[in-house]
C-alpha cells in the first residue's frame, strides 16, 4: 500500500481550467440554448401561421386542394401532422432540397392515382389534365366492352362431366356412356349388299321349282 500511494502521489494531477476557460465553456453553453429556444419560437410561429392558413384556405368549400411552398423535413413534417390533425389528406411532393413541398386534400376529394403518378414524375396537372385522362380512359372502357362483344364467350365446366355419374355406374361404364354417338347413316334402310342375289343360276332354278311344286301340292290338298 505504501509503494502504491507513493506512486499515485507522485503522477501528475490533471490541469485545472483557469477562470477565462470556464467562462467560455459557460458562454458556448448559454449560445447553444439561446439558439434552441431560438428555433422552438420559430417552428411555434411556423405552427401557428401553417394552421391559420389551412383553415382560412378550406373556408371556401370551392377549395379541395392546397399547395405548400418547399420546406425542410422539419416543416414538412409539422404541415403533415396539422393536415392529419384537421382531418385533410397530405403529400409530398418534388426533389428533397430543392423543391419538395406538401400538398393537402379533402378526404372527400382525394387525388387520383393518374394525379399522384404526374406530380411525382414532375409534370403538371389541372382540371383540363384531368378531364382529358377521365375521357380517354372511358374510352378504353367502351373500346374493351365493344371488343367483349366482338368475341365469343367460352364457358368452361367446373368438373369434368364424365366423372359426374362414375360414383353410381362405375368409372369405365360413366366413360363409356360419355362417348360421343354419330347417327348412324345406314339406319332405315337396307344396304346394297343385301339386296344382291348371289345364289347361282342352277340353285335359282331349283328353288323356283322347289316354290311350284308346294304351290301345286297345296292347291291339290285345298280341293
């Protein structure tokens, strides 16, 4: 213990600050609040304009839309929260640092897909805009259900219809009763075949006879 006190007492002890380093380090200090409470007092007053105007501007029951000039993300974000806390839709819009900004809607008057795809893209939009895309696209429509009406429709079954008897009858006898049937072409009459004699001339003769004969007996028999 006494070796390590010895050397303890014999390290150097860490510089104090002098009065003039204390009192910059205490004037930073109170820079770095000042400039806070500063910024707070500004977002405030930001706040409260942002809020004003939103509510002034949706006044007029016309207005549906409400476009922001560019802010930073900070701004961005309190116009966002104003926006979701009044009940509107918000987005934004445009390069981040350059000219990105927020604009809000009417929930009942949302902007459409077509709307949010060409202000993303940079490009403008209005009503002109608008109702030209409306138009074109019940254009596509009719054109679809003019071509709908144009082809057939095929229907295809649910099940297959051989296998809807083949619990009861058995499976070969379902497909053997699913087979396809023709008419059949010959049915009512007699083919050519069967109506040509192909008994020879001496077989003919003899069963002519044979038939004159029973005739003869038969009258014979009758008298």
């Amino acid at each position: 213990m006494d070796l390590l006190g010895s050397i303890l007492n014999s390290m150097d002890k860490p510089p104090s600050l002098s009065e003039k380093q204390k009192t910059l380090i205490r004037r930073q200090k109170e820079e770095v609040e000042k400039r806070q409470k500063v910024e707070k007092e500004k977002l405030r007053k930001f706040k409260e304009n942002v809020e004003e105007r939103i509510n002034k501007h949706f006044e007029d029951k016309y207005n549906i839309d409400m476009k922001f000039e560019p802010m930073d993300k900070i701004q961005r974000t309190i116009v966002h929260d104003l926006a979701e806390s009044a009940g509107f839709l918000s987005y934004a819009f445009g390069e981040d640092g350059v000219d990105r900004h927020v604009r809000i809607y009417r929930k009942e008057n949302p902007p459409c897909d077509d709307e949010l795809s060409a202000r993303r893209r940079g490009e403008e939009w209005n009503d002109e805009i608008k109702q030209h895309v409306m138009e074109r696209r019940e254009q596509e429509k009719r054109n679809q259900a003019i071509e709908r009406r144009r082809k057939p429709e095929i229907i295809m079954p649910n099940s297959n219809y051989k296998d809807k008897y083949a619990h009861l009858i058995g499976q070969d006898s379902a497909l053997e009763a699913a087979k396809k049937t023709e008419t059949n072409k010959t049915y009512g009459f007699v083919p050519s075949e069967n109506k040509k004699d192909i008994r020879s001339i001496e077989q003919t003769m003899a069963d002519i006879q044979a038939k004159k004969r029973l005739k003869t007996d038969h009258n014979s028999t009758s008298k």
